[in-house]
C-alpha cells in the first residue's frame, strides 16, 4: 500500500510526535505528584544522566520509571502489534531496534543497582490499577547490591 501523504508531509507529521512531556507521561507524573511522590526528569540523576534516559527518577529510592508507548516500542498489546502496511520494513526494523535498545538500556540500569519499572500506554486506562502498580513499585525496599 502506497502512502498517501507526500514526503514533506510525512516528514511534517513524525516532526510532531514528542519523546519528552507526552500526554501519557504527564497522566503518570501528575498522578504520582499527587500522591506526594518527588522526582527528577529525563534521565537526571545526581552524578550525570542514566542511560535510556528514563522518564522519571527516584534518586533516593534508586528507581526509575519509563513510560512507553505500545506502537512506538513495539509492545505486546493490540495496538503494539499493528504492523504499518506503509513501508512494513522500514516500521519493522525501526521497532525491532527500539526494542532491544530499550532492552539494554534496562540492563545497564539493572547492571548499575537501578530498579525499572515499564508502564505501558495501554495501562492508563484503569487508573486505580496504574496507582497500584505505581505505589508498589516505589514503595518496596529496593535490592541494592
């Protein structure tokens, strides 16, 4: 199947698409403020940035939350599996990269003593479950090594 936009729109449109303060993440860190929850944003860390650059940091707590959206990180849900007819290998093998860059960029967290946590776009929809999980996560002691 052809694209029906042209490239300059195309290229227009994906120049919209933000990785940093999307609507997702901004539902998580509201919630998370409310609850009295303090963080950093984007990775900062004291002592520089952490790879992967997550979403929210809990340095006391030696924890990190990323917030991901199922298309783009190829998640397991419905909407993480649709496959663009458009262009399928470029899409496939740009998701399949984001994939295992996400992979390993939680191993060098793990490897560094970090704790992550993944919450997915799809997760949202039932807010007391994502408080759940979310308090959960924070407030378990954390498995320093």
């Amino acid at each position: 199947m052809a694209d029906r936009l042209t490239p300059e729109q195309r290229s227009w449109n994906m120049s919209r698409i933000r990785g940093k303060n999307t609507k997702p993440e901004l539902l998580v860190r509201r919630l998370l403020h409310a609850k009295g929850y303090r963080y950093r944003l984007h990775g900062a860390a004291r002592g520089g940035k952490l790879p992967g650059n997550p979403d929210l940091v809990f340095a006391g707590r030696h924890k990190v939350i990323f917030v991901n959206g199922c298309f783009w990180h190829f998640h397991d849900c419905r909407v993480g599996q649709h496959a663009p007819k458009a262009n399928a290998g470029f899409w496939a093998d740009k998701r399949t990269r984001t994939r295992e860059r996400d992979a390993g960029q939680r191993r060098k967290l793990e490897d560094a003593g970090w704790e992550v946590l993944t919450i997915w776009e799809c997760e949202l929809k039932d807010s007391s479950a994502l408080e759940s999980q979310l308090v959960r996560f924070l407030e378990t002691r954390p498995r320093r090594t």
